[in-house]
C-alpha cells in the first residue's frame, strides 16, 4: 500500500480492507488488485456483509449541464466491481440537490439525467437489467427519512462536518441520507457506497444517524473509498471546476484530448537523456497513474511500469499510449451511448418510484 | 374594532381588512360581523382575489395524540365561512411535520388523523364533498417546492423569524412552504390561509420566498388573522400545552366541562352586589368571549352581552348558560364525528396524493 493511502487512513480513522473484502465485490476487478479501492468504513461492517451476504451497492448522478470525467468514471467502475455480487445496485438521480445547490430546474435536470447520465452509466458497463435508477423529486419516500434525520441532527453538527449550514445544504444532506438508507425502507440490509474521501463526512453523518434514529430499524452504510483520480496537473484531484485539468467522458475531440494529456504532469526527468538514465517517477506521473484506472490488461499496465520506471520508456510515449488507449475508449464509448440512449427512450431501464416499486422487484 | 386588534395590526404591520373583504367570504358568517377575523396581510392582495374571484382556502392538521380545542375550532369556522367562496378548499395533515417535531411516527400520526382529526374537520362543518385532504408523507410534490425555497431563505433569516434554526424547525418550515403553495403547481392561484397571529412568521416568510423564486411563478398567499380564543385563565390564548385551561372538542365528561367553564377567569365583579350594581367588564369575561367564538345566534349574544354588562345577569348565569350551550354543541358534535368517521372509513373524502391528483380535481 502507497504512503500516501495509509497516511489518508490514519487522518481520517478509516479502516483497511479486510480479507473479507473480496467476497462482497469481484475479486478480478483491477481496482481490487491495485488497491485503488484502499479503505473502508468500517471493516467489522464488510465482515458482517460477507457473513449476511445480501447487501446493496449504491451511487448518486448529480444531473447538470457539465460531463463527468474521469473521476466519476472511477465510480463506476466500482459500482461495476460491487454489482457482481450485490443484491441491489442502485443509481439515483440528485436532481433535488441538483436544484437546491446548483440551480437547476427539475426538468432540466431530469432531461440532462435522461439524455447522458443514465445511459453513460449503462454504456460505461452498469448491468441495466439489474440496475435501479430512480429520481429523488419523484420518491417520496426519502422524506420519510430526512424529517427523522432532521430530528436527530443538530445544527452544530452539520456545521462541525461541513463548516456551514445553509438551508439548501441541509436539506440536501438530510434527504442524502434518504437516499442511502432508502432501500431499507423496504427490508434492512447493509448498504456499500463506494466514494471519494471528500464524501466521506457524508458517510459517518449517516452511520452517526441511523444509530440514533428511534423510528427506524436501519442496518449500517458501509463507506468503500475510492482513490483520487488526479488532475491533470498532479495538483488535488481530477475535478469538473477545472475543466481545463479534467479529461471528459467524451472529451470534445481527439485533439483536445491529446493535448490535455500532452500538458499532464510527468514523473519523468526534464531531459530525454536523464529520462533514459533515472527513469520516471511514477507515484508523481500523471498519465501513468490515469492508466491505472483505466488500462484494463495487467500484464500491459505491469510492463509499462517497469519500462517507464527504469527509462526503457519516456514520457511522450507513455502519453501517446494514454491518448491512443483514451481514444478508443471514447469511441467504443461513444456507440455504446447511442445504444443505452435508445434503452432509455424505449422505458428498457428500470425506473422505480418509491419503496412499493422497490418491494415489487426484490 | 378593539383597540387591542388595532395595536396587533400596527405592532405586527398588517393591514385592517378591506371592504372587499366580505367578497372573498361567508359575509354573514358571525366571524365577520364579530370582527373576530381582524387583520390581513395584506388588504391590497384580498382586493386583488376579489377580482380575479379564483383562491384556495387553505388549512393544516399536526396529528398528534391530543384533541384539538376551542382555538382550532376557531380556524375550522373560518375555513367554512371560506369555503363557501373559494375554488378549492385544502386540508393538509402535517404528519411529516409531526415526526419531526413531536416525535409521532407516520404510521401513528396516519391513524391520529384518520380517526379523529379529518373526522373532526368534517364533524365541525366543512363540506366532505368540497374539502381536499392529504398528507404530507404521501405528497412528492412538497419537495419540489422546500428544495427550491432552501436556496432562497437563509439560515439568518431563519433564525431571525423563528430565534432557533435546528434541522427539524427549518425542514418543517421548508415543507411548509410546500404546503402553503402546493396547490399552485397546478395553476398559479392565490392563497388563503386563517391563522392566528403566531403564524404570522411563516405567512411573512412564505411570502417572501415567492415573490424571489426563479423557478415557479406563484401568486400570493394571504393570511388572514383569527382573534384569540383565550386561555381560561384570561391570561393569553387557549392553549393545548395547558390544558387544565384549555376546552377540548369533545371534552372528557360534562363534570370536566362545567368545573373548567365555572373556574374561568370571569369579568363580573367579586360579589353579587357589586355585579348587579357595576355590571361585567366584558372585555375580561372568558365565558363571554368563548361564546362569541361559538354561539351563532347573533341576538342572542347580543342580550347577554347587554344584559350581563349592565348587571342583569350575574357571572354564574352565563357560566351556566356557556356550560349547557357546549354540552349540547358537543353531544351534537359526536354524533356528527361518527358519521364522520364512516365517511373516512368508506374513503368517502377527497384524500390526494399529489399534483396530478389534484389536477384532476380542478
């Protein structure tokens, strides 16, 4: 395990995987093997998931204009990896988030999840046949939720974990909470959401709550952590802000994307020659480390590493290689995104409204 | 007009009712005649509705365990005296509201309103055929409208109007909004709320929102000022936190009845001399201002009043006469909550869910 992740672990009290890890997501899954999922909350909660076995796997779209990148990409890919042996696996549409925090109007939203989310996360390999996708604007259920957690949450708490407290974020959070422990509404069972760190105050707000809640018989939300994906500049993590340092799912045009991953931050030395002599360094090497998230053959990822690490390989090469293997990614994406928009359109996804359709389908 | 309406209506800012006023409700109803309706915010907007004719009359329930008193029976009369001009007329059950704030679970506060509250409602006179009733968990359609206000009311605002802004207070208040505009998802509509002063905050705070919403565009709502039914002690207003000075609908026994009505706060002098000389001070008599709440026969009123401030007739009388008019008002009125009740057990109400439901209606 990187430095980097143990440290992370220790700050923020997570936990290490546990062996018991790999009988609650496919074990193959590269993001097992390169420990990109690199921490849990808690591990006493995955080993119970592998005793009980059923649990569900869960995410949020939040429906704007912009494209996801990369990271989000990251996401899915984990949701993927959980949904081999989840008993749910759920995708919800924030579009009321959406509303109260980034001033989109719900149709908006709604149309925005309609025409790219959902089928970008049909194409990028969600199951829809066993994927479950519904609108928070259409459930009314999560209120059911929020207005307990609300009850068991004070105002300093929400201040202490997100430094404010604004209406439109606490209303936010509260019916996040929804959302996570919604499908216990119809049965308790563990739920896994794989996240950044950065959601973790998320998670634990939730674990604290649904301790506390008298009304509810709620089984524990168990935070998967997800390693940043970085920005392109080796600064922080990938990040739709900077849209300049984020590779998009599409990206506009080959020729912006080349020149996005000619521009990343490289390990390797300054000059051709000390690059052939000291080779890269790879824990700073941007393009190599996208690879990691996306380069799917090992043996390919294995021998990159060691020709690029020891000056065999140099920076430009690793980039043409990145921007050829992203290049084909988005044109095999870009089919199977015209594919999961006609599923859309033709109602062949599995669009719940509340807790009745949600019993209906278990 | 008492001075002490005129000092709330300047204290508070709000506007005298206007001579239209009497187009926008039952204007032979004793409430009007009785100045017991006696401030508006604001008049402009009721001078408005009188032109346009269209407006909901609009009302919530809080299910909890306790029996409503002769202070809510005070906005169920004026509900009537507006049901007989308005388009539509609301009944909410704020169940949410309920979970939240008094800690009654849905499934409780459901059966709370089912078997006494609605039937109450309807017991007491508004039409079964006209009134719409639902409950707030069942409504998707709130949401929409507390996300969008959560953006355009700060927590300092909320805190200015309320002195605490815990979670569960601004979540409420937020659904609440919902409630107050939700029949204008259907058609932009004015609003007609019977409060007593202390929901002024949320009338005032509701109106604020809309007029900044970007997203929907609602007419006003207006509220409309009940006088206080007094506490039996003469000091402030009746009360269900105090309910040994509080007369419930229906009480427990007679016995309970007469010994509350015979201990109120009485404005008729200590001893029976004296009350034969001076006369009663009506504007102290609890008895007497209860029975301007609820006596309708206006000569009547008007005999006692007489008869009672110059001396003809002494405290105990009208005690008396207050007892039996409400022991037969409240034999009465459980016979009508029974009926009631089959009603509701029939599914003989007009209980919605949503917009679409409502649309339906319209």
């Amino acid at each position: 395990m990187e430095g980097r992740a143990r440290r992370l672990i220790e700050e923020f009290g997570l936990d290490y995987l546990p062996e018991e890890f790999k009988a609650i997501i496919d074990e193959k899954h590269m993001y097992v093997s390169r420990g990109i999922l690199f921490a849990c909350r808690t591990s006493e909660d995955i080993r119970k998931i592998k005793e009980v076995r059923d649990f569900y796997a869960l995410t949020g779209i939040m429906p704007s204009h912009e494209k996801i990148h990369l990271g989000t990409l990251a996401v899915v890919e984990s949701m993927k990896a959980f949904q081999k042996k989840s008993k749910l696996t759920i995708v919800l549409v924030a579009d009321l988030e959406a509303l109260a925090t980034r001033n989109v109007p719900l149709d908006v939203g709604r149309k925005y999840a309609l025409e790219y989310h959902i089928p970008t996360y049909i194409a990028l390999g969600l199951d829809p046949d066993k994927t479950i996708f519904y609108f928070q604007s259409e459930n009314v259920d999560l209120q059911k939720i929020a207005f307990d957690a609300a009850k068991e949450i004070t105002l300093s708490e929400f201040r202490a974990v997100y430094g404010d407290a604004n209406p439109s974020r606490i209303v936010s959070v509260l019916h996040q909470m929804g959302d996570m422990l919604f499908p216990q509404l119809v049965e308790p069972m563990y739920g896994v959401i794989p996240v950044g760190l950065d959601q973790d105050p998320h998670i634990r707000l939730c674990r604290d709550y649904l301790k506390r809640t008298r009304v509810y018989n709620f089984k524990p939300i168990v935070g998967v952590y997800i390693r940043d994906v970085p920005s392109l500049d080796g600064q922080g993590k990938m990040s739709k802000s900077e849209p300049h340092k984020a590779i998009f799912i599409p990206e506009e045009d080959y020729k912006t994307l080349r020149r996005k991953i000619f521009k990343a931050f490289s390990g390797g030395a300054p000059s051709l020659e000390e690059q052939r002599k000291r080779g890269a360094d790879l824990s700073k090497d941007v393009p190599y480390k996208i690879l990691e998230f996306v380069l799917r053959d090992e043996k390919q990822l294995r021998k990159i590493a060691e020709d690029y690490s020891t000056g065999k390989m140099i920076s430009g090469e690793v980039k043409e290689f990145l921007f050829e293997y992203l290049k084909s990614f988005m044109k095999d994406f870009k089919e199977k995104l015209e594919q999961a928009r006609e599923l859309v359109k033709a109602n062949d996804i599995i669009l719940i409204h509340n807790r009745n359709d949600l019993k209906n389908i278990i």
